[in-house]
C-alpha cells in the first residue's frame, strides 16, 4: 500500500466528512485522495491504473459541485422569499449548532436563519419562517451532493488502492 496509499484513504475519509461538516472542503480534499492514486499509479482489480481523463473529469465535478455549494443555498432562501441576512444566519447557526450533535446543527441552521430574517430584514413570522426553511434546504441539498461525489471518490480510491 505505502504512503501514498495511506494518504489517499485518509484524504477521502475526511473529504466524507468534510461534506458534513463546514469548514472542511469535503470534495476537494477526497479529490486529492484521488491525486493520490493517480501520482501513486495504483491499479484496480483488472490491472489498470487511474487515467489522465478521469483525473480531470473528477477535477471539473469538484469544481462544479464547490461553486454550487456556494450559490444553491442562497437561491433556496431567495425562491422561499427570504434574503441575504437569512442565508448568513443559517450559517452561524450551523457553525454554534455543530457543537451540540448533528441535531443541533439542523436547528441552529434553521433557527440562525428565522432570527436573522426575522430581526434584520423585519420580514414577519410566516416570511422568516418560509426563508429559514429555505436555508435549510438549501444546505441539506448541498450536503447531498458533496456526500454523493466524496462517497464514490472514497469508494474508487479505496477500490485502487486496497487491491
């Protein structure tokens, strides 16, 4: 396995839970555990090696799915009827709530995007309430699909590098 190998399970490991958890970049960092098998030339149960093109296909998929991770929040919270403010509260909330269990991430995103809403942009109870749900949503989504393109590098690193 060597070094290498060692590497590319532990950066996909942490890219799985750096989906979850914000602050870690989850898809680039198991993106690099598939670097890692590529410099590594580790081969697969029929003997081939990670491609060039496979690499970059990986590369433009992380790419794309950061840039989202960016902007499908936002657009959840405006379709709800929210703003900014709420966008910015679920992610305080997130960051206080993750210390309290993932349960406690789940309400403090929702409820950090309520409060804002509600105290900043004086949108009302129902209207703070429609935006923080769409924060929420917006964040569950995004969390999907960074653990959908984290698992299936995991998945492929681990396919490569425990032959």
């Amino acid at each position: 396995m060597g070094i290498l190998g060692i590497l590319a399970i532990i950066a996909a490991v942490i890219g799985i839970v750096g989906s979850i958890i914000p602050g870690i970049p989850g898809p680039p960092v198991s993106w690099v555990g598939y670097l890692l098998v590529f410099i590594g030339k580790f081969t697969d149960r029929a003997g081939d090696t990670m491609s060039l093109t496979v690499l970059l296909l990986w590369l433009g998929i992380v790419i794309l799915v950061t840039v989202l991770d960016y902007v499908i929040p936002s657009w959840f919270t405006r379709v709800t009827g929210g703003h900014k403010a709420a966008s910015v509260g679920a992610i305080v909330g997130l960051f206080a709530g993750m210390f309290f269990t993932p349960v406690g991430m789940i309400t403090g995103s929702l409820l950090g995007a309520f409060l804002a809403e509600l105290l900043y942009e004086n949108s009302g109870v129902w209207n703070s309430f429609k935006a923080s749900i769409g924060a929420f949503l917006g964040f569950i989504f995004t969390t999907g699909m960074k653990i959908v393109v984290s698992g299936i590098m995991a998945y492929y690193v681990f396919v490569y590098v425990i032959n």
